[in-house]
C-alpha cells in the first residue's frame, strides 16, 4: 500500500500512467477512463514512494531472458553508452545511459541496404557521478558473462576507456557516423571539400583508416590546432575504426540506437517544456522509465492488463448503475 490509503489497484495505474505522463495531466486522464476524483500531488507522492520502493539490485539486474542470452559464446549482444543533458535546479547535468540488446542483420542487397531486426533491449541510466552509472551498468552487462559483447560509442574519452577496461575481450567500434561528421567539418580545408569528404568515408569502411588520417594531415587550408586534434584523435582509435573487418562480420557501426534510446527513456518524459527536476525527483523517474521499459513494456502485459481490467471495470460500474436504475422511482433528469 506505499503506506496511504489509495488502494494497490489504483496506485499501480497512477505510476504507469506518472512514468509516461506528466502528473498534472494524470488526473484527467484517470477521469476519463474510471470516473475517480485523483489530484496531482497524490499521483506525484504515489509515484516518488514506488520508485523509491525498486531495489536498486534488481532494478540493474538482468532479466531472466538476456541472462540466457549472455551464456551463449555463439551470441552476439550489444552494450551501447552514452550521455543526455537534463535540466535541474542546478542548471543542466548529464544523464548516463546504457542499453544492452540483441541485434541481426536481415540482408536483403548486401549488407550496405541491411535492416537490423532489434531484440529485447533493457536500460539503464543515472543522473550524477559516472562510477555509479559503471557500477550499474557492468551489474546489467556482466564483464565475465560468455557472451560475445560488441560496443559502438563515439568519442567521449571516459567511455572509450572504461569499456577497455572493464571488457578488454569485447569488440570496441568507433560509431562511424560520428566520425564522418568530424571529417565532413574538416573537408571544408580542402580544395575540393566534396569530393575530399567521399573519398575519406569510402576509405574508412575499406579499412583504410591510416590513409585517412594521412589526408587530413595534408590539408592545406584547415587550421593547424584544428588539424593536430584529428589526427590524434583518428591515430588513437584505429583499432576502433576497422569497419571492413566489422562490417564483414555483419556488425553494427553506428551508435544510433542508444542515440533513440535518449529519446524513448528520458526525451519523452522528462524534457518537455519548461521541465525542471531535482536531483531527487529525476533519479526516482530514472528509476521508474527504467523499469518501465526494461521489464513492463517489451511484454505488453501491463498495458492488456490495464485494458482488461479497466473494460471489466466499466462493465461492471455500467451493471450497477442499471440495477440501481431499476429499483428507483423515476429515471435521472438527463434521461426524463
């Protein structure tokens, strides 16, 4: 009961509907479907108690479905890191996210025009220090699992090297995308920035990541402290850049889905307009996003839950009202 006198019932509806909602409007939507009277700090307690409620162990834990999948050496699973400003009381702070998932390209002209078919996706994210969102995320993804663990991150240097370190038996990719975006800005140095631009994102997914590096050296109109940080930046991940070798395995180069992860886990919930959280009150939505789209959404059985028992409870209230209409004296005024 969350210690208050709402019943369980109504307080497991009132959190569904708070972690897609926002609380002010939770209220008329609970109107509308069930005809009870809620008001927007209940819904807001109710939802802080649950969250606060989810054991942190279990919240990160895997599910019984990716732990199966984590004990097989023949499959392929993906761990995906990175970082989503939200805005607080303190001004904007980065949010971590992670999203472990399995993935297979269905080819259908070779692997250039491949659709990946997406497995079971859990999450896990956290406002504040990073070492707390490791923790988190190495409880979610094991490093000593079987598993053969591919990463794909962009260049934020504390991610690339913590991943090294806590998987260094896992494959590390440089999201390719990101990197042409860094080239597409440098390209403008060249004589022929078009041109230059196709002829380096050609050579990257033909394994030529030297080569590229040499190129953006020899530019002859990009500024010297912008060209010194991109080569270094290409020389210190060519292991991270061999795309012929990944593709050729039919792996993902691109870091897009954690990039729609920030979108379905945070964006839709917490970033509207004129939104501003406490560290407290994000953490606790964090917590109840997570578990909303780790455990409850990818089965659907919350939402035909709902469904069910709202229709049945709609049935019922109807069957009432019509045994208590049978009984009266006169028919209510709107029906006269």
């Amino acid at each position: 009961m969350l210690g208050c006198r709402t019943s369980p019932y109504l307080q497991a509806k009132l959190v569904l509907l708070g972690c897609e909602h926002v609380f002010a409007h939770v209220p008329e939507i609970v109107a509308s479907l069930l005809g009870i009277e809620v008001n927007e700090s209940q819904v807001y307690r109710i939802c802080q108690a649950a969250a606060q409620s989810l054991e942190e162990g279990l919240l990160d834990a895997p599910s019984a479905e990716l732990q199966d999948e984590l004990q097989g050496p023949e499959e392929t699973v993906y761990g995906m890191v990175d970082g989503s400003m939200l805005l607080t009381d303190d001004g904007w702070k980065e949010t971590k996210v992670g999203r472990v998932f399995t993935a297979q390209a269905a080819e259908k002209e070779g692997f250039d025009k491949a659709q990946w078919q997406m497995g079971r996706s859990e999450y896990v994210a956290h406002l504040g220090h990073f070492e707390a969102f490791t923790t988190k995320f190495e409880q979610l993804l094991p490093p000593e699992s079987p598993a053969a663990k591919v990463f794909v991150s962009d260049g934020a240097r504390w991610i690339a090297q913590w991943l090294q370190q806590a998987y260094p038996e896992a494959t590390h990719i440089l999201d390719y995308y990101h990197l042409t975006e860094k080239l597409a800005v440098a390209c403008q140095g060249a004589e022929e920035p078009e041109q230059w631009l196709e002829d380096q994102s050609q050579a990257l997914l033909e394994g030529k990541s030297r080569k590229v590096e040499q190129a953006v050296q020899a530019l002859p109109f990009l500024e010297k402290d912008h060209k010194d940080s991109l080569v270094g930046y290409l020389h210190s991940n060519h292991q991270r850049m061999r795309y012929k070798e990944f593709r050729k395995r039919k792996l993902m180069i691109s870091s897009a889905p954690v990039e729609a992860a920030h979108r379905t886990l945070l964006q839709l919930r917490m970033k509207r307009s004129g939104q501003r959280w406490s560290d407290k009150g994000a953490n606790n939505m964090i917590k109840l996003r997570t578990a909303f789209l780790s455990q409850i959404r990818p089965s659907h059985r919350a939402v035909y839950e709902l469904r069910r028992e709202v229709l049945n409870y709609t049935q019922h209230a109807h069957a009432r009202l019509v045994s208590t209409r049978k009984r009266s004296f006169s028919p209510p005024k709107h029906e006269r």
